[in-house]
C-alpha cells in the first residue's frame, strides 16, 4: 500500500509541538475515516494509506 504525505514538518521549527502534531493527525483523522493516519519519523510528516479490509 502506497502512503501519502498530508503535512509535512518542517525539522527546524521549534514553535511546532507534539501537541500541535497529535491535533493535526486528530483532524486528519476525522476528514479521512477510509485512511489510516499516522505519524513518520523518516518522513517527518504525518501520512496517510487506505485501510486494510477486514476478512
């Protein structure tokens, strides 16, 4: 499965917190209930792919 980059972070800003990480994937979460939302650290960004299929 394919991920896409929904935000980017950028490495040297120190204003942006885990708190502002955590609410973005929180509302990215919500706008795309299909997509798994997570964090990666290679990226710094958080990311998305569909959601596996339950069989």
């Amino acid at each position: 499965m394919k991920k896409k980059v929904l935000f980017k972070i950028d490495r040297g800003d120190d204003s942006i917190t885990l708190r502002d990480v955590l609410d973005k994937i929180q509302e990215l979460q919500r706008k795309n209930p299909d997509q798994d939302v997570f964090f990666d650290g290679d990226e710094y960004a958080v990311c998305s792919r569909p959601k596996r299929k339950s069989t």
